[in-house]
C-alpha cells in the first residue's frame, strides 16, 4: 500500500536515506545504515525509526535485512554501494 | 569460491535446458484459458473486451527477476546451488486483459473454479483496498513437471498500461525493472491506477445510467 511506504519513505528520506533501486536497499553512506526493500515492508513505522535511531560509529556496514545476509552478500553490497 | 558471472552462467544453461518446457507450458495455458473463456467471449457487447495473450520470459529477464527475488538483490557466491528458475512462477505465463470490471469479475470467478489447486497471488496497487489483479500459479502436468504456469487477470487499461511502461522501458533494459520499486516512482505510479480507475468507474457509471434511462 502506497500509503503505508509513504510514511516510511519519508521517515527515511528525513534521515537523509536514498534508495538504491538495483539493489533494492534504503541506505546511507554516513551512518553505515542499509534496510534491505522487504525489511521495511514488514516493519512498522516505528520500529524502522528505532533502527534508525540505533547508535551507529559510522565504521562498518550494518545491514538491516529480513533474513541477515551472508558474508558474501554482504562483502558484495559493501563493494557496490561505496 | 564463484563469482557472480558462474551462478549467471549456471543459470542462463539452466534456462536453456527448461526453454522447450517454457514454451509448452505457455502454448497449453493459452490454448487451455482461452477454451474456458469461450462462453464469456461469445456474449461480449462491442465495447467489451476480454483479451488472451501468454509471453515466455526471456533469458535475461528471468535472471534479474531471481537477483531481485533475494534480499539485497544479491545472489550468494558462495551458495551457487541456491538458485534455480525453477523458483520463477511466471517464466510461462498467460495474461487476460478484461473490460470493463463485469467482464474482470466474470473472468476471474471462471478461472479460479478452473484452476482451483493453483496458488493465488493477488496484487494489490496504488491505494486500493482491494486486489487490482489476480494471480494464480501452479504446474500444468501435461506440458510440464518442472516448469509452473502464472495467470494473471488484470484490468484492460491498467494491463495496456503495463505493456507501454513494459516496452518502453523494461523491455530493452531488464535491469531497470527494480526502478518500479522505487518509493517515488510507486507514488507516480499509484496516480496513474487511481486515474485509470476512475476512468473505468466512470465509464461504466454513465453506461449504467444509459441502459437504465434506455428502459
């Protein structure tokens, strides 16, 4: 529902989230942050704010998925979202 | 360890092996829900419409639809074994475009008490309460074992839609598929089904009137 996706577009647009649409991930470069499509589709709007919200040091990738991706998957990600 | 390009590879021979069976499978289907959907065809007014056409997926368009189908659009190098097309409900699928939503119901009702052990997978688009589309998968065990069979019911103006988005942007370039999933590309999107939508309420809104003001 477009609606539902709106709120939280716009919460993650608020924390300066851009999304990558080959990968399909909500990221951002900054804080090291990325939200796998499916993982904000199931969640609700406040507990994608409260990852977002999450203490982050900004060193190394943290991946917000459904099912935690594997090394592989996440060496690749890091290798092509910069 | 493999590399990205391996698991393609791997998979563009495994579609060329399932490439006879795709195409069995789309040419039963059409034939099979086009003989169902005989009895409606035959008593359509002229403004009604109801449309059968089946497409096999290509080669290129599988593979990034199975890329797309895993978390992060990523495959996993070091499990090249996970992947099959055989995942792929629609590498054979048939699609009936039905005008106006009478016609939609009608079609739908018939094809689901035909194909009743299928699965269904309604979508829903834009801010609609209700499924804009259906979807139902299964195997047709007389064309084939390992390859499934999707069919889709969709809303004429939203299926020609489709297609005019289809060839003029996806068609050429598979990999820009996932753009759809873009939050502001689904808004501008939604725009377009709600206006189609209200375009078809309409029509069949002054059509009623007619009929009724005919009596």
């Amino acid at each position: 529902m477009v609606q539902a996706i709106d709120g939280k577009w716009k919460i993650l647009r608020e924390a300066e989230y851009t999304y990558d649409f080959r990968r399909m991930v909500y990221l951002n470069r900054r804080t090291k942050k990325v939200f796998s499509f499916e993982f904000v589709e199931d969640h609700s709007e406040s507990e994608v704010q409260r990852c977002i919200d999450e203490p982050s040091n900004g060193a190394e990738w943290r991946f917000y998925f459904n099912s935690p991706p594997s090394a592989s998957v996440q060496r690749e990600l890091e290798n092509v979202l910069g | 360890m493999t590399d990205n390009r391996a698991i393609e590879d791997h998979l563009r021979e495994e579609y060329f092996r399932l490439l006879p069976d795709i195409r069995r499978v789309a040419e039963y289907l059409e034939a099979e829900v086009k003989y169902f959907l005989l009895p409606i065809r035959r008593k359509l007014d002229r403004y009604e419409q109801v449309v059968v056409t089946s497409r096999v997926k290509d080669c290129d368009s599988a593979l990034e639809k199975l890329r797309r189908k895993q978390e992060g659009a990523t495959f996993d190098t070091e499990q090249p074994t996970l992947y099959t097309l055989r995942d792929l409900s629609d590498l054979a699928g048939v699609r009936v475009l039905a005008f106006p939503s009478g016609r939609f119901a009608e079609v739908d009702d018939e094809i689901r008490k035909r194909f009743e052990s299928w699965e269904a997978d309604p979508i829903s688009l834009g801010e609609a309460e209700t499924a804009l589309v259906h979807r139902y998968s299964g195997y047709c065990r007389e064309a084939s074992d390992s390859v499934r069979g999707e069919i889709q019911i969709v809303p004429m103006l939203i299926g020609l839609f489709w297609e005019v988005e289809h060839s003029a942007i996806y068609k050429p370039s598979p990999d820009l598929k996932s753009v759809a999933t873009d939050p502001e590309m689904r808004q501008c999107a939604s725009k377009v089904y709600e206006a189609l939508r209200d375009f078809e309420r309409q029509f069949e809104f002054l059509l009623g009137d007619q009929k009724l003001g005919n009596r």
